[in-house]
C-alpha cells in the first residue's frame, strides 16, 4: 500500500492487538519524537530565512553545503540491507527489483509516476503468483506457503468492514477535492499565506497516496514538489508556494536531520512544511504525507485476516516487496545526481555510508562529520576529478578559492 512502511506496519501490529485505541497510540509513539524536533527546527528556519541578509544567508548555505551528500548516504545503506533481506541471491527477485529501477528512472513526468510505480508491483506480485506454482521453486516459497494460525486478528481489531470502506471512500475523496483546489485563482484562501498551506498539505497528501516502497522512494518526489518545483501556474493557489519554496541546502539539511533521529523518514515532511509555512504548515504537511497511508492500514485490516488465508496473496506480497526494492535503488541514483555534483561531495558520501555500515557510526556522527569535511574540502577548494565548487555562492570569497575558474572563456 501507498504511505510510511514503517509507520503503517508500527500501526497495523497496534491494531491488531488492541484495536483502534492500539493503533493510534503505537503511530504517535512511533512518530512523536522526530515529528517535534523537525517542526521546531523547520520553524526556525523558516523565521530567520525571511530576515536574514543575502550574505547570511549564502554562508549559512555553505555551512549546509554537505548535509546533503552525508545525508544520502543513508538511502544507500537502506538499499543495500533492504536489498539484501528481501531480495537477497534470489533470480527472479532480483530481476523484479532490476526492472522496477530502470522504469522509474525512465519515467520523467511526476504526474504519471506514481501510477507506473503501482504497475510495476502489481506486475511484480503477478509473476511471483505465477513464480510459486513452479515444482522446482517450491523451498523459495515454503514459508510463504504455510497457511497461518492465528485466526484472532480480526475479533481484537475492532474495525468493521463496512467502516474500512468507508476510510477507502475518504481517503480517495480527500486526494480529489485537494488536487481540484490548488488550481483554484490565488487568493481564494484569503492570503498567500492561506494558499501556501493549502498547497503544502496538497502535495504532500498526493505523494502520501502514490508513493510506494516507503521514506527512501519519497525523497525523489519530495525534492521535485520544494526545491525544483514546476509545473504550476503563478496565478493558482500552487503557484502561491512559488518555484523553490526550500532550497536545495536546507533540504540537504532537514534531511540530514532526519536520518539522525528516531522514527520513520516520512516525519522530513513536517520540516519542509514548517520551512514553507511555519508551525501550521509542518503539521499540514505531517498530515497530509502520514495520513492516506495511515487511513488506508485502518480500511484495510479488517480485510487482512481473510485475505492472508489465500496463498496467492502471500506470494503476491514477495513479489510487491521485491518490486519494491527496485524504487529504493532508482531513489539512491536519482540523488545522488542532485546532490553529488563533483567529487568531493560523491566522497563525502561514500565515507558516511561506510562509516554507518561497516564501522557501525551512529548516523549522527556519521552525517554531521561527513558535512563538516564537505565544508573543509570546499573551503580548501578540492573538488577532485570532476565538478567544481561554482554552484556555491560564497566560492572565491577565500583566498584558498580561484573564482575565475568558474567564468566561462
């Protein structure tokens, strides 16, 4: 299903056991920490960017400068140890991930990518079902095969299915009435301080109902709707968030924050949205990428006991979970082509995803002290084999930096 993959399943394992109650305490304890701390920060910056000077804030981007590239490092290592859990030196697997990659890379356009994604699994799903049938694949299958025997889920829920239905039906009907107002003429919420948080809780709610394979594949889509965002006209109420409502260092930054502290990566949301729109906006924007997948793991448990006594559904899932991994590496390539732009930053990165695996750095240590030697290498202007440190304001402000390097001949 769309949404936070850790989140939900925190939230479907409290449901199970304790019902409505259950799940709705296990997603905020799950959450509340990151949640506050990306809010406070996102708010803060969201203040001292709208009165800090030109030159402040061009040094506070390079301080930021290496957030970025020690920040993905992460996405890498989650795709290597998801990689290797769930599709491991399994062929097909391995060819359901591959496939799935090369498709989202090649898909361009946002709008249609969150429909090929759900393409890609459902015909990953297909062929496992097909996959399972084969005598010679029946070991790869045997714990899928097994039929379960708890047959208590649904008595402790507490959900019926009638009231999940009904979650599908609001859950649609809120992602329709969201995109049809942020085309609405701007100002129809009063201010563009309105119509800002309209448009944060839009975009976040339309990658919370189409995002799959979880926080890792999300970052992608996050950067396209608040550093390079397009595709929306001025005079409507999207266009009031303007063509980069973050830019790309504090991006770098909220997500370096976000893979240091406890919780599902999805909680980056309330600090983009509280960068935009201050506190209203980071809880907006908290709400709007949580709540579809959430909503949809309440409409959908009352369905689950039943629908896990079918093998095909089992099998299904490993093929949708292989399929899954194939977004994660597409995410780690996409990034790092954003945010590795010469040599010294592909470094910094490697050297946080090494220290986070092998040397088990906590990823505190490991992004912030990887950021820090980004900020030495530029500052000492090393770059390496390819790249400069031109898309840098503040480069050739040092008498270590050549400027001149940067002006065309």
């Amino acid at each position: 299903m769309p949404g936070p993959t850790s989140t939900q399943m925190a939230t479907a394992m409290g449901i199970s056991r304790a019902g409505v109650l259950g799940g709705l305490t296990a997603f905020w304890l799950f959450d509340w920490v990151g949640f506050a701390v990306q809010l406070g920060v996102g708010t803060a910056l969201h203040y001292f960017e709208d009165g800090a000077e030109t030159d402040a804030l061009n040094t506070y981007k390079m301080i930021m400068l290496g957030m970025g590239p020690a920040a993905i490092s992460q996405v890498y290592v989650a795709a290597y140890t998801l990689g290797m859990k769930v599709v491991g030196g399994d062929a097909i697997k391995i060819q359901l991930a591959l496939a799935t990659c090369c498709v989202a890379l090649l898909v361009a356009q946002a709008q249609i990518a969150a429909f090929v994604f759900l393409g890609c699994l459902v015909v990953g799903g297909c062929v496992t079902i097909v996959d399972s049938r084969r005598p010679s694949r029946e070991e790869a299958y045997a714990a899928v095969l097994k039929t379960p025997t708890d047959k208590g889920v649904l008595k402790r829920i507490g959900i019926a299915k009638s009231s999940g239905l009904v979650l599908v039906v609001v859950t649609i009907v809120i992602f329709v009435l969201t995109q049809i107002l942020i085309y609405l003429p701007r100002g129809s919420f009063g201010s563009d301080d309105g119509d800002k948080l309209v448009a944060v809780f839009a975009s976040l709610y339309k990658m919370g109902i189409s995002i799959y394979g979880g926080g890792q594949v999300v970052l992608p889509m996050l950067e396209g709707e608040f550093v390079s965002r397009s595709g929306y006209a001025n005079d409507t109420v999207a266009g009031a968030m303007g063509p980069m409502p973050v830019d790309a260092e504090t991006f770098g930054f909220g997500l370096a924050l976000a893979q240091s502290m406890p919780g599902p990566l999805f909680n980056f949301s309330a600090f983009l949205g509280a960068v935009c729109a201050s506190v209203p906006g980071g809880i907006l924007g908290f709400l709007g990428l949580f709540g579809p997948g959430i909503m949809l793991i309440f409409a959908f448990m009352p369905f689950w006991e039943a629908a896990r006594q079918h093998a095909w559904v089992r099998c299904m899932l490993v093929g949708m979970n292989a399929s899954s991994i194939g977004l994660v590496f597409a995410a780690c390539i996409t990034l790092f082509f954003k945010y590795c732009r010469n040599s010294a930053e592909a470094t910094v990165m490697l050297i946080a995803m090494v220290l986070t695996y092998r040397f088990r750095a906590p990823p505190p240590v490991a992004i912030f002290g990887c950021a820090l030697l980004c900020l030495v290498l530029f500052l000492l202007d090393i770059h390496g084999i390819y790249g400069n440190w031109c898309h840098v304001a503040k480069y050739g402000d040092f008498g270590t930096q050549d400027r001149s390097k940067c002006v065309p001949h």
